[in-house]
C-alpha cells in the first residue's frame, strides 16, 4: 500500500472510491471535488494498492484555538475506502 498525494489525472478514480464509498453517482463526487470551497485537488491523497486507487482523503489547512493561542491543522475530510479494503490496517 502506497499512500501520496493524488497525481492530475486520477480525480476520477478519486471520485469512483468516494462515490463507492458514500452511495450517490461518481458524476456527483466528481462535481463536488471539482468545486469544493473548502479544499481544492492539492488537499487530496490517494492510497494505492498494486496501481489501483483503492482510498482517499482530503486534509486541508484550518486554523483552531488552544488556550487563547491560533494553531495551524489539518482538517481531514472526505475518508473512504473502497469495500474490499477496508478494515485492512
């Protein structure tokens, strides 16, 4: 398993895993990370098994509190695995 960032040519692979992942259309996951207000393709990272997207996530910059003190995170969003990998580890 190799996890990295996606590469320009796999957001459709990203949207079939996340459309599997959620229900819905591949068309409608693939609308919604071409026009995400909260991330864009650079937040996105793939998980790949023998060449084969089989996961994703986005983790996009935010900003919390902690103890009056501004901190720099990454939100996570937008976890699913395709069924046959999940629970693996």
């Amino acid at each position: 398993m190799t996890v990295r960032p996606i590469l320009p040519d796999e957001l459709e692979k990203v949207a079939y895993v996340r459309a599997t992942g959620y229900g819905g259309s591949e068309a409608e996951s693939l609308a919604s990370l071409q026009d995400n207000p909260r991330y864009n393709f650079s937040n996105i990272i793939v998980a790949e098994y023998q060449g084969e997207v089989v996961g994703t996530v986005a983790v996009f910059p935010a900003q919390m509190w902690l103890s009056g003190v501004p901190i720099s995170i990454g939100a996570v969003t937008g976890v699913a695995v395709l069924p046959q990998f999940s629970e693996k580890g």
